[in-house]
C-alpha cells in the first residue's frame, strides 16, 4: 500500500521568484524615496522664496509713497506687472534690463530686512516692479501704486549637461501702496 507523502518547505525555483517579487518592489521604493526626496527639495526652495518676497512686500508698506525705491522706472513692464508671460523664467543671468524696476542693488545701506548674502546663498534673486494706479476720483493724482515683488531661483533639470539653457522658477507677491496725498 502506497502512502502520499505531503510536500513540505518551498521549492528553489519558488524561493527565487518571491526574491523577484521582493526587488521589483524595493526599485519601486527607492523611485519613490527619489522623487520625494526632490519634492521636499522643491518645496523647501518655494518655501524661502515666500519668505523673501514677504519681506520685502512688508518693506514696502514701510517706505513712503514717494520713496525712490518705489519709482516706475519701466513702463515697458506696466501692462505685465508680475511677469505672466514669464519672460523671468528665460536663461538670463544677470536679468536683462527692462524687466524689472528694481532690483536688490536698489535696497540702498537702510535696508533692514533680510540680508542679501542669504538670498544669494540660496540660489535667489529678487526684483520688484512699479507700476501707478489710476485717477479713479479725476483729481489729477494716481490713486496708488501697484506692486508685484518677484522671486526667482534656478531649477536643474535632471540629466541637463552643463551649457543647456536653464529653467528658473519664480513667485509672485503683489501689493498695492494707497497716496496719501490723494486722500486729502
């Protein structure tokens, strides 16, 4: 009489395709552990740029009406006040001129907000465009001034070699400064 012997343990071939099966989802986990590892990157980076344009819009509201810092010397740039067609984003260091009203030349040795040797050692530039207001009530003065703070910092792409055009990102944070003198 012939008894059926039970198969015990695992056979090599079966041990060998669960190791597959293991590999392909560790590679599936250290993709994911690359991408999130440039997200936080980029994130961080969006982070101190917010940082840089919000100090220097409160800046802004600090200065007075007729602060120098706050003259359209660009009325080329008044019709695209915060860079939408992203003519910022194109490879161009130092930033053509045109562009922008200002830039962070223009702070002058009064400057109390964050130094400028940190928004450089983080890749940053930052520049700010004026543009006036209309004479809503007809007396003759601007009723304010319109003001979009941009940020911009270079991003590599991955696998560009050197000598490729770069990409930058940029932020935009608008204020308006009312005229005092048109309140009057």
């Amino acid at each position: 009489m012939r008894t059926k012997r039970l198969q015990r343990g695992t056979s090599l071939l079966e041990a060998m395709m669960a190791m597959g099966v293991l590999m392909i989802g560790a590679v599936g986990l250290v993709g994911l552990q690359t991408q999130s590892t440039y997200f936080m990157g980029d994130s961080r980076r969006t982070t101190r740029a917010a940082m840089f344009a919000q100090d220097l819009v409160n800046q802004i509201e600090l200065w007075d009406y007729t602060d120098p810092r706050l003259d359209n010397t660009q009325t080329d740039n008044d019709g695209d006040l915060g860079d939408s067609a992203e003519k910022m984003s194109l490879d161009q260091t130092p930033l053509v001129s045109g562009l922008a009203d200002h830039g962070e030349a223009d702070l002058g040795a009064g400057w109390v907000g964050l130094p400028q040797e940190l928004l450089l050692a983080n890749g940053m530039e930052r520049y700010w465009n004026v543009a006036d207001g209309g004479d809503t009530n007809g007396n003759g003065k601007p009723d304010a001034k319109r003001i979009a703070v941009i940020v911009r910092w270079e991003v590599r792409r991955a696998g560009a070699a050197d000598g490729q055009p770069r990409t930058w990102r940029r932020m935009v944070f608008m204020v308006t400064k009312i005229n005092p003198a048109d309140l009057l």
